[in-house]
C-alpha cells in the first residue's frame, strides 16, 4: 500500500515540506482518512519525519487517522460551545445513533468523536459532518439533520 502513496505523492514535488496539508487533505478526500501506510510515505518523501506529520496533522481538527463512517460527526468541545450546550448535542447525537466518540455505527454510515475548538466560537455550539460547519446546533436540528443524511 505504501507503494500506492508513492505513486499518488508525484503529483507533488519531493522534499517540499510546504506541501505536507494540500498532501494530507489530498489523500483524506481520496481515502476518509489519513492510513498510517500514507505517512511512512509522506515522511520519506517531504523528509520529514513521521511523528512531525502527526503532531502538524492532530493540530488540524479536519485530520483523521482511522477511517470513519460515511459521514462523520465532529461535535465541539471548546469551552464556548460547552456553555453553549455541546454536551446535549454529544449526548443526543450518541442517542440517535447508538455510538459513542470514536465509534462508527453498525451500518458504516455514522462516525463521531469530541474535537476541540473548531474555530467558529461564535457559532457555538457548533457541529461539523465531513468538515461542513453547522452553527447553533440544537437536539431537534440534529434529529432533522440525521434524518436528511439518511435519505440522502
Ligand atoms: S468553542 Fe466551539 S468553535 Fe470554539
């Protein structure tokens, strides 16, 4: 597998350490997540090595290293959305959808997992499904916005 990222890592010029997230967003569009595979080849490839990719690649919410449901839920834990209300939306999404942060449903469809601070504060609380933001999440909204995905 590794030798697959090698072939997918030419599009970008070697030892170009700038290029590490267009790198890392490229192959989580392709693949939902970032396989550990992905970054032996990255590092050897920027040069950089691996445990440096992880540390850049955790401090960026978007970043996955385990594969996901086909939409995953990141719900927001800074303090803004907490005294907001992200705990309801935490516990009524796991309600919904009978998982817990870093756990994908039986079906494959749903993933979620606490993040901290998204970066839209004033938004809170706030829920992100496949990197898509949306503000002022309330329990009802949720149960709509489920509902709508799986239909979809
Ligand atoms: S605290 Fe939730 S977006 Fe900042």
């Amino acid at each position: 597998m590794e030798a697959d990222f090698n072939d997918f890592l030419k599009k970008y010029p070697a030892g170009r350490r700038e290029n590490l997230i267009p790198i890392l967003q490229d192959i989580q569009d392709t693949h939902g997540y970032i396989p550990e595979p992905a970054v032996a080849a990255i590092a050897e490839y920027l040069e950089i090595p691996a445990v440096k990719i992880f540390s850049v690649a955790t401090f960026y919410n978007e970043f996955r290293f385990n594969p996901g449901g086909k939409y995953h839920f990141q719900v927001c834990q800074g303090i803004g959305c907490q005294v907001d209300g992200s705990e309801r939306i935490r516990a009524e999404l796991s309600r919904l959808l009978e998982i817990r942060p870093g756990e994908i449903s039986g079906d494959g469809w749903f993933s979620m997992e606490w993040v901290p601070c998204l970066g839209v504060c004033q938004e809170a609380p706030v829920l992100s499904v496949n990197g898509e933001f949306y503000p002022k999440m309330t329990p009802s909204r949720l149960k709509e916005l489920i509902e709508k995905l799986r239909n979809h």
